[in-house]
C-alpha cells in the first residue's frame, strides 16, 4: 500500500444541509468546514476507532480496533480469523469512525476506503514504529494490553491492514454549533 502524499490535499466542502449555517443559531452565522489538518490532527491522537465492515451476506458487523495514521493511510490490526478479516477478504470497502462521542463539543470523523492488506516488511516496521509511537506501555510494556503485537505482526499472526481514505467526514460540534464537512481525496 503506497503512502498517500501528505502534502496533497482533500477537497474540502462545508455541506450546509446538516451545518449550523441552514439552522442557525447564536454563534453559527460564520460557520466553517474544518480544516483537513485538524482532522489529521485528532486521526494521529485519537485512541480508540470503530471498523464498519460488510459480511457476505450484507450484514454489518462493527467492532472497536486500535489504529495509527502514518503517511496519509490509516493502519489496523486483526486475527486472521476474526470477522473482520473474513468480512474484509470479501470486499475490502470500509468505514473507520472516532470521535468525541458527546453532543455539544468536539469533532466525530469517518474515514471510508479500502481496506487493503499490508504485506511488506519494511512498511510494517513503519506501521509497527507508529503504533509503538502512539501507543506506548499499551504496546511496549510486557504489563501493556497490546504488548506482543509487533511480534505478532512481523510473524504474520495477524494481519495489517491499510485504509487509504477515499473520502471523509467530520461532524464538529461547538457550544451548539454544528459543522459537517466532507472531504474527497
């Protein structure tokens, strides 16, 4: 999976339709799209993320991971065997979501592409160095929830996975202030 160019930039695009800006209210006559790097920003801090994925029968299955933004891509982990990976073996298109989970502050995202396996050693050293970054004692620690995973990763007990976003949303919220941007890559 080739790395995005972080210095190409998404279409970005306030949707008014679900924006403060239709419906508004004190404060929200200058409401704004946000800015891509922002998004990026919490994409890199945010903790947990929520993989939506399609089973063969058209089911949805949706489950928390973990994951690092590393070079414009977002990487996550899973057993080869788990649902995710059997529903991704299938088709590969996916959503990723984080976000503040209240409502009145904060910035929900949704990343949509394709979830594409990650085969290279030197790339999973790169995904491996980013999550250890991000992570840290959940990772490096031996007492770390997730300690083991590198190792896991380099043997191929489990596979990477890499969601280049094809397009994006962010849902802001600011004191009753509503943004909804998409952006299209």
């Amino acid at each position: 999976m080739p790395a995005q160019d972080p210095a190409q930039q998404p279409t970005t695009e306030l949707d008014r339709r679900y924006s403060s800006a239709l419906h508004p209210r004190p404060g929200s006559a200058d409401v704004t799209a946000t800015e891509w790097s922002e998004a990026q920003r919490q994409l890199e801090t945010a903790e947990i993320f929520w993989v939506s994925t399609v089973r063969p029968d058209g089911r949805l299955h949706v489950t928390p991971v973990i994951a690092a933004w590393h070079n414009g891509v977002l990487y996550f982990s899973t057993g080869a065997a788990e649902q995710k990976a059997r529903n991704l073996a299938h088709k590969g298109r996916c959503a990723l979501t984080t976000g503040r989970n209240a409502l009145s502050e904060g910035l929900d995202l949704v990343v949509e592409g394709e979830a594409l396996p990650v085969a290279d050693p030197a790339l999973l050293e790169e995904v491996i160095a980013a999550y250890e970054a991000k992570y840290g004692p959940h990772i490096t620690s031996p007492e770390g929830t997730f300690h083991g995973i590198g190792d896991a990763l380099r043997k191929g007990d489990v596979v990477v996975f890499a969601v280049g976003p094809a397009t994006a949303y962010g849902f802001g919220r600011n004191d009753g202030v509503y943004s909804h941007t998409r952006w299209s890559f």
